[in-house]
C-alpha cells in the first residue's frame, strides 16, 4: 500500500504531527478541519456557523488537493463542542453535500482544539 501525503495552502496547517489528509491511491482520508483560517491559523469569527463553514471550506481544500470532491466522500465524523448547536452545524453540512449525503457520526466532545466549536473529518474514495 502506498501512502502518500495530501498537504494544501488552502487549509490550515496541521498544528500536530498528523497530515491534512493520506491518499492511497482508493482512499483519501482528511484529517478534521475546524472553522480555522488558513492564512492566519485562527479561529474565524461569527460563532459556530461560521465555523462549520469555514471547516467545510478547509476540507473542500484538501479534497481538491487530491483530485476529489465532496461527491467522492464516503464517510464523515463530525465533533461537537455542544450538541445544542446539532441543528446549525447540520444546516450547514447539509448546504455542502450531494445527494446521496454520506454516512455520517456526530458526538460531542469535552472540547476542540484551539477551543473550536466544530470539527469535520471525511473518507473519500475514487471509483
């Protein structure tokens, strides 16, 4: 199995070791993106709707950087900071991906880094 690293100016950094997303070659795993800034590395303002879409931009980015889109996407987990803000994330989410949507887990989490309100991780494949 090949691994090969996905890494793109169009999302944010990873600010750990980990990848912004791994291609082998049928799967593309992304890492999960918050609502970060990519050029600043800050959290973008405007609470957790601006968030969610601003991760979704981010994981866009990282798609795209691996030949893919949110059609490819097979899988996502999204992550929670409070699950009271289920309905706006979801509004959101819903607003970027096609029919048929995607299996999906939402939980919610003590907390995100950098006191992010949301993170969204996917699994894309080719074919």
């Amino acid at each position: 199995m090949t691994r090969t690293q996905i890494a793109t100016s169009g999302a944010p950094a990873a600010i750990g070791p980990y990848s912004q997303g791994i291609d082998t070659g049928a799967t593309v795993y992304c890492s999960g993106q918050l609502g970060l800034d990519p050029a600043s590395g800050t959290l973008v303002d405007g609470g957790v709707e601006a968030q969610a879409h601003r991760s979704m931009r981010n994981l866009a980015a990282v798609l795209d950087a691996a030949g893919l889109s949110f059609a490819n996407v097979v899988k996502t987990t999204i992550f929670l900071a409070d699950m009271g803000d289920f309905a706006a994330v979801n509004a959101v989410y819903g607003s970027y991906m096609p029919d048929p949507p995607p299996a999906r887990s939402t939980v919610q989490v003590a907390a995100l880094p950098k006191g992010g309100l949301v993170e969204i991780e996917a699994t894309a494949t080719r074919g």
